[in-house]
C-alpha cells in the first residue's frame, strides 16, 4: 500500500489528516454509500506525505515560512505578493520520479487501456471540517486528459495552497500555515458540459430548517453557480414525505440560465468557457421530478450516514444521463447555531427601493456603498462599507470580512457569495441584476435582509430596531398560540418561533404573488379581452400545456411551503377571501368580476364558491388543496371557509368540496369555517354540525355588530373590537362552542394590542388565539398572564365555598 497515492477504495472518513476532507469524504462515499445505491466517480488522491515529501525534496519549507512571515497580519496589504511569491516557489518545483511514477500508474488504472479525462481537484487535510468550510479556497482542474497534462495539474493544485484567499482564510480561522498539506484528488470527469450541475444543502441555507433539502442547478458545468454568474433553478424538498415516497417537491422555482459553462480546448490546454443556454432550455427545469427526488434521498442517505447537515455538489452526466455526486463537505453555519436564541432585526421606515435580490441573513445594515469591479480596487474597507459589484468568486474572500454588507447584480442562494457571507455572518443580497447601475458609489444605503427570502437596498439611512430573543425562557401557555401567515417565504424563519401551529393561512397573498392570474382568466383563456393580459397570461404560463396546471401549481407549492415549514402541527388554509375589486386586480380579472357598490358586504366568501361566476375557479383551489394533503402528504393542512352566511350556504359548500375531493373525515380532513357573522354566532350550535370547528375573524364580526364598514376613514374612529356589543358576540360564540365541544378560535391583533381582551378570550374559555407575526410573543406573554389569572380566581373561588 502506497504511502504516496490511496484509491478511493482505501479511503475513508478517518483519512482526512492524510487526504484532507474532500478527498476523505469522498472515500467514505464510494466505499459506504455506493452498496445503497449513491454514485460517486472513482478516483484516487496524493497524500500529505507526498506534499510534505514535495517540499523536502525541493527545500521548500524554509523559503515557504520566511515568504509568508513577510504578512501584513492587521490589514493584509503585502497579501498578494506573498501569495504570488509562494505559489511560484511550488511552480517551480519539480514532482519526485516516484511521486510522478505512482500518479501514472493510478491514473493508468482509473482508466484503463485508453486515457480518460479527468477532475483534479484540491483537498487541504483541514479543509471541510465542520468548523470550516475551505470552500472554494483552493483550486479545481477540469477535464484534464493525458499523462502530462494530469502532472502539471497536480502542481498547480499543490501551489493553490497559497492563494491569496486560502492564506487569508488560514489566518482567519487560527490554522497554521505550516500544518496544513494539500491533497490532490483525482476523479473521473463527469461529462456535465453536455448535461447540467449543481449543489444541494440537506438543510435550509437561510434558516437552518432542518426538514428540507434545497438542490440547485444550472446547465453545463457548476462553475457558474460558484461565480454566482447566473440563477440556478431551485428545488425544495421535504424530507418527512420523502421518506414516506409521497411527492416531496414543495417548491420549484425556475432561474434564468442564460450562460452555460462548457469546455474549450486552448492553446494552454483545456479550459472552460461560457455559451448562450438556448431559449428552450433557459425555459426548462434542468432535472425531471424523477431525478430531484434521486437526488435528494442521496442526499438523505448521505446526511443519515455523516450524522449531519451536508453541503453536497452533484453533476449529471450529458452522455449517459446519470446522476453523479461529485462532493459532500459538513454545513458550516447552523449545525453549531442555538437555534432558540435570535436577534431579530425591525425596518422601523421604508423608502425609495433602489434594488432588491436573494437575501442572505436576516440582518439590516446601513453604510457607505463601494462599486467595485474586482478585488484589485479596494482600498481602505471598513465595516461601514456596502460592497456593491457584478459577482463574487473565492477571490474576495479576504476583503468580506472587512465590509458590513454584500450586493451583487448576479448569484443565487448557493453561490460562493452566498455561502461565505452566511459562514462570516455579513449580510448579501445577490442577484439584483441592476445593483451596479442603480447604486451610486459613496451613496449611503440601508441593505435589509429581514422581510423573508426577498432582499431590498433602500436609498439613504433607514431606522430599524434589534431585539434579543430566547425562545427557551418562553413558556408555553394551555391556550393554542398559532400564527396568522400569508407569505411563504417567512414560514421556515417562522417555524422557529414558539408556536402551536397556524390558525389561519391566508391564501389570497399567494394568488396575489404567486399565481398573479385570475382564475377564471385560466379556464376561460379565450374570454380575455385586453391583449397585455393576453400577452401576460401566456408569459406566465409557457410551460404548462393546460393553464389551469399553472393555477393549481403554483397555489399549492405556496400552501406547501407552511405546511410543511409547521409540520406536523395543523395549519388551517382559509378559501379564497378576495372582495370583487380585489379580485378584479389580477391579471385577466377585470373580465370576470361584476362592479359592486360595497364589495366588504357583496360577492365574497362561501357564496362565489357554487356561483356560475366562479364554481370552476373553487375546483381549482380544491385541487390545490387536494395536492398538498394527499399527494405531497401534508395532512396537518386543515381547511376553513369564509363569510359563510347561511347553514344551507354551509352544506351546500360543504357538499361541492366533497365532489372535488375533498370530503370531511376522509383521510382525516377536517373543515372549519369562520364566525365573522351574526347569524354564525346565533345559529352556531347548528352550523357546529355542519363543521369541526371555527374560528372567530374579529375584524369582520365587528365591522357587522356595530354597522361599520371597516374599509371607511369616516368611521374608522368607531370601529372598536373591544365595543361591549362585539365583545358579547364573541363570548356568545364561544360558549356555544363550548357547549357543542366544537374547536373554536380568534384570529386578530386586539389578544396582543390588549392584555385584558387576551384575558377575557382566556376566561370564557377560547381553544386558541392567532397572531400575526410581529404580535406573538407578546401575545402569548398576555395569555399567560391571562391563564395566570383565571387560576387565582379559581383559587379564591374554592376558598370562598
């Protein structure tokens, strides 16, 4: 057994003091996984001895440490000389006749009679620990074929120890310079310049969800996600139904693809360069279903088999089509996170947007933009500097830490910009597309990263508030305290939160900015009068052969993202609540909804969902629903109806779900509905056993106890949920559920605007109360309060008798 090169058959997870992490992980894979059906390529690797035998041989050691004792180690300005001066001292180097004698006959062996092409690829034997990442520190050879041009490789891949980055990064982290060999390994090359390539967290990158795993991908080579040149697709999958061979995707996002990175032969050997993707790929998810679900129990598996979250490189091969992963490293950010500790950041003020992207972190940060092409610009940088740029690769590593804040016009949420801003906590929004022509150099900026996935740059200084928050000293009181959602892209944050679940998921925020169209618009495409809606309609819907798929789709992949973020706690999903005038703002919905005098009070709720106007649209919403319950698995989703006027309204809508699959207490569906009318509150015992329970909407019951259209400035001085009148509704509600032993709930802000209303929704004996976001804790702050209370009174009323 050679002490100089190691197959990857001799490898494992224990090696990496041997062949650094890349190499070790990689080892572990082939040898461990391979049996349960994960693919890795076959390789081999140079060990730390070759490296340290390198350096002796040549009498590098002594040069190396007086070359790097030279550093600036306070601000870093003699970096670049130092590197160049250490790399040419290993260029110019040459590889032992044994070393070059065993990478031949290793190589000769991967590949049989013919030669073959290969990756070659850098592994530092401290890189890829769960402390640090090394990613993209040191440098990667693609498809290099051919004995010499495989040594040359090597080299290079041993002088990119000393990168500019690497030995920043090295300071950073506390390695000595001098402990730290290079590995090199050598693989099969997957061909996926003809294919496609990508990465995959078995963890939610933002928020360290653990129960999803994100893949992202583009055409070509991987090279592009890393730069950050262009946005991959995106496919979120949701471990528990993936285990349980239920459709698991709970979201698709389709990125733009405009580049893809193939190879090129040149004068200096093989390169890489980009090409235009065709228009009909740019419009094509990279992966089928098929292969995201491949993927991602790979990806379980791997996660299960290193006992925790796994940052994961995979590559599908253009010749054969088969799925390859290409690398695993430990995630680096959330595995050592006290998830029940948060600093939440508050935009106190918006202003003028300049731009907005993906945002990484959760943080808001004001400073001086700097607009900088490359690294070589920078001067001077402090934590009170926004970079502004096109991109950023491994390359910047070592100004990142100096600055408080990233923006890029291109990259998505696993690009190099976006994984080493999460690991130094400096909060990026990347790809902006237009950051570098709508920020000015020098203009102060508020960067805000805490408004859910959608990052915004806004024009001067912005006030926001910081509050500490430990979730663990928060007790969680008997009464139900659920959230009131609408945005998907908040839920995984929010999952983490003290919750008993959602109360009301409202549904009308993803048809407003997900789905965008009118239903109607939809199934009744050739009655669309206005040709920008047109124009718009078959924009948005290319890819789906029928456009009622679109609607289904997209609505589902939203109502997905919060059942899922919540599992297995219930999530109750309100119907469609849009008034006609709402309505009528959708793309192509000016043709389908009637004018009304008083929308508040009109064509809304329970009554659209059987009218001829609409009964084709609520099939829709149902199959929606169906979707996320039976295929995708997600049976915490409950459903509730709204503005439910009559008992024969109730059965009637009741009724028309069952025939568009969705039947009460069948497979465990539970439909509620909402008490926002009088006669809910008069009639609620019969409408009890129309339903399995209800939830009091407090905003509606008062606006029609008092006769108030909640929607008026006039009267708005009037309008008061805490009015004796409104109060008695509510209680009356109540007790009735009670009596009938029928689940019942309130939704709205007076629980946490007012102690004593909490306190009076906890005495007459409420289920659970909903809040908004930004109200819960103190919500639930003022149900204990209230349950503390009603506990004392108890008490005193025993010693009373």
């Amino acid at each position: 057994m050679s002490s100089l090169i190691k197959e990857f058959k001799e490898l494992g997870i224990n090696d990496i003091p041997f062949v650094g992490g890349k190499n070790a992980s990689l080892g572990e894979m082939y040898n461990q996984l391979t049996s349960k059906g994960v693919r890795v390529p076959n390789g081999f690797a140079t060990t730390s001895r070759a490296f340290w035998d390198f350096l002796d041989e040549n009498s590098l050691r002594k040069p190396l440490e007086e070359v790097l004792a030279q550093l600036d180690v306070r601000k870093y300005s003699n970096l670049g000389m130092v590197g160049k001066r250490a790399r040419k001292l290993i260029l110019d180097a040459e590889l032992s006749a044994e070393l070059t004698k065993e990478i031949i006959e290793a190589y000769q062996n991967l590949c049989g009679q013919a030669q073959c092409a290969v990756a070659v690829r850098s592994s530092a034997t401290a890189e890829d620990l769960p402390t640090a990442s090394f990613a993209g520190q040191h440098d990667t050879f693609l498809n290099i074929e051919g004995q010499a041009p495989l040594l040359e490789a090597v080299k290079k891949c041993f002088a990119s120890l000393y990168t500019d980055r690497a030995i920043k990064y090295r300071d950073d982290k506390g390695f000595e310079h001098s402990d730290v060999a290079l590995s090199v390994g050598v693989q099969k090359m997957v061909r996926a310049d003809k294919g496609c390539s990508g990465v995959g967290f078995t963890i939610e990158p933002e928020s360290g969800f653990e129960n999803i795993i994100l893949l992202s991908g583009v055409w070509g080579l991987g090279e592009n996600i890393v730069q950050g040149t262009i946005n991959p697709d995106e496919f979120y999958v949701f471990k528990p139904t993936l285990e349980q061979d239920k459709y698991p995707i709970v979201q698709k996002k389709m990125g733009d693809k405009k580049l893809t990175m193939v190879y090129s032969q040149s004068k200096d050997g093989a390169s890489t360069k980009n090409i235009t993707t065709p228009l009909s790929k740019q419009r094509q998810f990279i992966l089928t279903n098929n292969e995201v679900i491949q993927l991602a129990k790979w990806s379980l598996l791997i996660e299960k088999h290193y006992k925790g979250p796994m940052d994961i490189e995979w590559a599908k091969d253009g010749v054969t089509n088969e799925l390859f992963i290409i690398q695993a490293r430990p995630e680096t950010v959330h595995h050592t996170r006290n998830k029940n500790f948060l600093l939440e950041y508050t935009l106190l003020e918006k202003g003028e947007i300049l731009t907005s992207g993906n945002a990484v972190g959760a943080k808001i940060k004001m400073g001086a933009a700097k607009l900088l092409k490359s690294p070589r610009e920078a001067s001077m940088l402090d934590k009170h500097h926004i970079i502004v740029t096109d991109t950023i690769n491994p390359d910047w590593d070592p100004l990142l830490k100096q600055v408080g804040g990233i923006v890029t016009n291109k990259g998505g949420r696993t690009s190099h910009a976006a994984i080493v801003a999460r690991e130094l906590g400096v909060p990026a929004i990347v790809g902006c597309g237009n950051a570098t022509s709508k920020i000015i150099d020098g203009e102060v900026i508020t960067l805000s990263c805490a408004q859910g996935k959608m990052g915004y740059v806004y024009k001067g200084k912005l006030p926001f508030k910081t509050r500490e928050i430990d979730f663990s000293n928060i007790k969680m009181p008997k009464t139900e305290a659920k959230l009131i959602l609408a945005d998907p892209e908040n839920a995984f944050r929010l999952s983490f939160y003290p919750n008993s679940g959602v109360g009301l998921l409202r549904m009308e925020f993803i048809i407003t900015h997900s789905v965008k169209v009118h239903p109607m618009a939809l199934l009744k495409f050739d009655n669309v009068k206005h040709p920008e809606d047109i124009n718009a309609i078959n924009e948005l819907t290319q890819n789906y052969k029928d456009k009622k798929e679109y609607f289904i789709d997209h609505l589902s992949q939203g109502i997905a993202m919060i059942a899922a973020s919540f599992y297995p706690k219930e999530v109750i999903v309100r119907l469609s609540d849009f008034k006609t005038n709402e309505y009528a703002n959708l793309i192509g919905g000016r043709d389908f909804e009637p004018e009304e005098e008083n929308p508040m009070l009109g064509f809304r709720g329970a009554a659209r969902y059987y009218s001829d106007l609409y009964k084709g649209a609520f099939a829709l919403e149902c199959a929606a629903i169906k979707k996320v319950r039976e295929s995708m698995g997600l049976d915490n989703l409950k459903v509730m109806v709204p503005f439910c006027r009559t008992l024969e309204e109730g059965k009637k809508v009741v009724g028309l779900m069952a025939e568009n699959g969705l039947k009460r207490g069948e497979k465990g569906l539970e439909i509620y509905t909402m008490v926002e009318i009088p006669s809910n509150v008069i009639l609620a015992e019969e409408f009890a056993k129309i339903f399995d329970g209800f939830s009091i909407g407090s905003n509606d019951l008062t606006q029609l106890t008092l006769g108030i259209d909640r929607d008026s400035e006039l009267m708005g001085n009037l309008f008061d949920e805490n009015n004796l009148a409104s109060k008695r509704m509510i209680a009356m509600a109540i007790k009735k559920a009670n009596k009938t032993g029928t689940k019942i709930g309130l939704c709205g802000q007076a629980p946490s605007d007012f102690p004593e209303f909490a306190s009076f929704l906890v005495r007459t004996g409420i289920d659970s109360i909903s809040f908004n976001p930004d109200a819960l804790l103190q919500g639930i702050e003022n149900i204990n309060m209230a349950e503390k209370g009603l506990m004392k009174l108890k008490s005193t009323s025993n010693q009373s008798f």
